[in-house]
C-alpha cells in the first residue's frame, strides 16, 4: 500500500498492522467478517481522519487475536451485531440484545464473553456518552451504552459473565473532556457497575471508574492551583493544555493511575 498522505507514522502503523491481521487469520484467529474487508479497504483510499479510525479498531482486533487467551476453537470478529448469525463460524453466541454493536467481540479462556467499543479519540468517546445521557435525561430509547449496560445484565440472568470494554487509541487531546461527573457517572450505571473493573484502555494503560474518579477529584484540585498561578487563562483552556492527554495527565499530577497492560495471557 503506497501512499504519500499519510504521516510517517500512521503510514508505519498501517503496514504492521495489516501484517498482524494477516497473520491472525492465518493462524484461524480471526473471522474474516464484512466489518474486517471493509476497514481493510479503507486504509488504501479513505481520508487520513478515516485511517485513523479505521487503524484503532484494527489495531484491538490484531492485539486481542494475537495476546489474548482466547478460548478453544472461538476467533476474534469485528463488526458483531445482534441479528447476525455468527456461532457456527466463530464459536461466540450471538449477540442476543438489539442494536447492540461490538467492535472488537471475543471470548477469553475464562468463559468471559468482552465486547469492545474503539474509539480513535477522547472526543469521539465523550460524543457516545452524551448520546446515552441524553436519552436517559429525556426517557428515551436507550443508546449504545444503555444497551451495553442491558447485554451484560441479560448475561448475568444466565450465569454467563459479559464485560464490555472502551479502548481509545489516542492519549489525547480531549482526555480533559471525560473528567466529568456526568460523563464518568454515565459509564459507572453501564458498563462500570463493578468500580474496580477496568473498563477503559488508552495504549497500554487500563483504567476503572474508581480510577477515573481519583484522576477527576486531582486534577479538580490542581486544577485550581493553576487557575491561582495562571489567572490570564481561562479555566478550560487550562484543562485542555495540563489534561488534554492521559499522559500530560499523569504528568501534570505527578503520578501514574490504573495499571499497565502487558502480556493479554
């Protein structure tokens, strides 16, 4: 794939990451799914914000496929959603709630079913969450999280555990756009009930609601030590400059939350 559009890196994270797609197919890892060819064919001609995008939810499924400990005789898909038949050629249920979409759908060897949403940015991500607060504030139909929150308790009805995960490619910015009461209580009534599960992955760093929670309140505190130290500057674009990423985060708190991913296995 030769283009000269693309930056030196995502050009680099395209060409290893269609060698690791490759590779877990081969290796009867990976459902060779509508979702997968078109996310594939993507990368040859859509736009660099597309790419982008397209690059997150084939990077999850190649790091799942090729570190996770999956179980016996299933594969990763992508693109799994309710109404699909999937059983017979992956070896996972079918997704049994409606409208319930899952990027990245895998079982691991523990018996654990995991849906995944990827998203390439903050913003992408915070977008999603307003959706479902939304519709809870207006009584509406449930959203994506709403529905999330409805799979993993049907699992539970049957003694089957289900866990969904976000995994968002970029560190940043708009990290500062999920420190947010509603927004974390939001994935807390979801896909978080259990405070202490690690709900959210960035890179290698895996994060819980109880995580989110203590970065909020410290940054809520530093926050104002700034605003007294920086009292040209308004308070947002403060927020966005010490906690735009995960990483200036942590380095603007002067310490590291959650845990780091290493071996899936």
């Amino acid at each position: 794939m030769n283009r000269t559009d693309l930056d030196a890196t995502t050009a680099k994270s395209v060409s290893e990451t269609l060698i690791s797609i490759k590779d877990a197919i081969k290796n009867n890892k990976l459902e060779i799914s509508g979702s997968l060819r078109d996310l594939v064919s993507s990368l040859g001609k859509s736009d660099p914000k597309k790419v982008s995008e397209s690059l997150a939810e084939l990077e999850r499924a190649a790091e799942i496929a090729q570190k996770a400990d999956l179980a016996p005789n299933t594969k990763v898909i992508v693109g799994a959603q309710a109404g699909q038949q999937i059983t017979k050629s992956t070896g996972l249920p079918d997704i049994d709630v409606p409208k319930v979409e899952a990027d990245v759908y895998y079982q691991t060897k523990d018996g654990v079913l995991h849906l995944d949403e990827v998203k390439d940015t903050f913003n992408a991500l915070t977008s999603k969450i307003d959706e479902s607060i939304k519709a809870t504030n207006e009584g509406s139909e449930a959203k994506q999280f709403g529905r999330y929150d409805e799979w993993i308790r049907k699992g539970a009805d049957t003694g089957e555990v289900r866990q969904v995960a976000v995994v968002v490619r970029k560190s940043g910015p708009g990290f500062d756009s999920l420190l947010d009461p509603a927004r974390i209580g939001e994935l807390s009534s979801t896909i978080g009930q259990n405070p202490n599960q690690q709900i959210l992955q960035v890179g290698n760093r895996a994060l819980s609601v109880n995580d989110l929670k203590s970065i909020y309140k410290d940054a809520r505190t530093k926050l104002g030590q700034l605003m007294k130290e920086n009292t040209g500057k308004k308070p947002v674009d403060l927020a966005k400059e010490y906690f735009g990423s995960l990483d200036k985060t942590f380095e603007t708190l002067g310490k590291e939350y959650g845990t780091r991913v290493g071996d899936m296995k």
